[in-house]
C-alpha cells in the first residue's frame, strides 16, 4: 500500500510534459530515436496519447540538456555528438568518476561493497550467456550505485549530465563479449581498491576505467566503418 501510494504521490508532483519528457528521453537512449532521426511531433503526440503541446514543451527540455538539436525551419533531431566532442566528454567523465571512487572508497560500508560485488557477479553472468543488453543495464546500474554510496550531489549532476550524451555511444562499445569481460575486470579492480580503503588506487583505476570506456568506443566505431567498406 505505501509503494502504491508513494507512486501515486510522485506522479501527482509530475506534469504532463515531464511525464513526455522522460518517455521520449528513454525513446532516445533505447535507440529507438536514432541519432540524426528527426521528431515527428505529430507521430510522437499520437503514439503517447497527448496533444503537440506537452511534446514540444518537452523537447525543448531535452534541447537544453543536450540530448536534442534544433535546427532552425528544419526542426528538432536527435543530438548526433562529434568525434572530438566525445573525445572531451569521455576525458571530463574520467576526471569526475576519479573523484567519486576515491571519495567512496574512505565512506564505503561492507552492506554497499556487497551489493557493487553482486552487480560485478551478475555481470560476469550475463557475459557468459553473451546478453548484451543485461550487461549493459547491469553495468549503469553499477555506476549508478557508486554515484549513490558516494553521496555528492554536485558531482552527480555532473557525471549524468555528462553521462546522457553518451549512453548510445556506450552502448555499442559495450556490444562484444571481450570488451564486457575488460569492462567488468575494471569494475572488479575499482572494488577492491575500495574495500581495501585505498583512496588513490581507486581514483586511478576509475579513471583509467572511463579512458577505457573511450577505448572501447573507438575500437567498436572503427569495426562499423570497416564492416560499411566491405
């Protein structure tokens, strides 16, 4: 009964638009709205059962947050990011998870390193029945985890702001089971730097794990240009 009303309450403290803006935001890191893709305003109003109002009013949000471009008399599309803008986003991304991991690894209790050890396990899981899409749920919720624990609010905000322009850039270089077996082996050193409280380590392997994740990207963009030649 509390959930249900908790859920009850929290929708009630949502408009309608924000309520779009959530759907079209998952829409977008699902891949269902493609990068480049245009926003059908009228298709996406009938699809969600709501006039073009709340769906203009929240793509302007997801303007401002780096998700979507508008593009003056052609229209709003989904955020297509340059190579050396990603190269940047990766290279801040690395800076803040540092922080984070190191601030955790001083703060982290034995109930949180047991639940960061069980994503780790399910993870290994996942790889081993080759789920690529589990793996990758799994490994945000990983991230999401140590952001959690390590409770700075300012280096949240930064780190998923960072982290939404990304998602499906991740996403593909997560797609191949070497690179999720190299991810997950990161995720593993990071947690036991923590749980031996050393603040250091764990900053460096963070960080080396997000200059990882670029890697990995590079790697998976350079296999889909030479599979387009072929």
């Amino acid at each position: 009964m509390n959930d249900v009303m908790s859920a009850i309450a929290q929708r009630r403290t949502q408009t309608l638009t924000d309520i779009v803006q959530d759907e079209i935001e998952r829409m977008i890191l699902s891949g269902e709205l493609e990068a480049g893709e245009r926003i059908n305003e009228q298709a996406l109003a009938a699809r969600l059962g709501v006039s073009r109002g709340p769906i203009r009013e929240a793509t302007r949000g997801l303007v401002r947050s780096g998700l979507l471009n508008s593009v003056v008399n052609l229209g709003v599309f989904v955020r297509q990011i340059p190579d050396d803008e990603a190269n940047e986003i990766y290279d801040v991304r690395a800076v803040v998870f540092g922080f984070v991991c190191q601030r955790l690894a001083v703060l982290i209790t034995p109930e949180q390193l047991a639940v960061l050890s069980g994503l780790i396990a399910e993870m290994e899981d996942a790889i081993s029945r080759d789920e690529g899409a589990n793996y990758y749920r799994l490994n945000l919720a990983f991230h999401d985890a140590i952001l959690d624990f390590a409770a700075h609010g300012r280096a949240r905000q930064t780190y998923e702001a960072l982290i939404k322009e990304t998602h499906l850039l991740r996403q593909s270089a997560l797609s191949a089971a070497p690179r999720m077996r190299e991810s997950n082996a990161e995720h593993k050193a990071i947690v036991e730097a923590m749980a031996a409280g050393d603040a250091d380590r764990a900053r460096l392997l963070a960080e080396d794990h997000a200059h990882g994740g670029k890697r990995r990207w590079l790697l998976a963009r350079r296999e889909t240009e030479e599979r387009k030649e072929t």
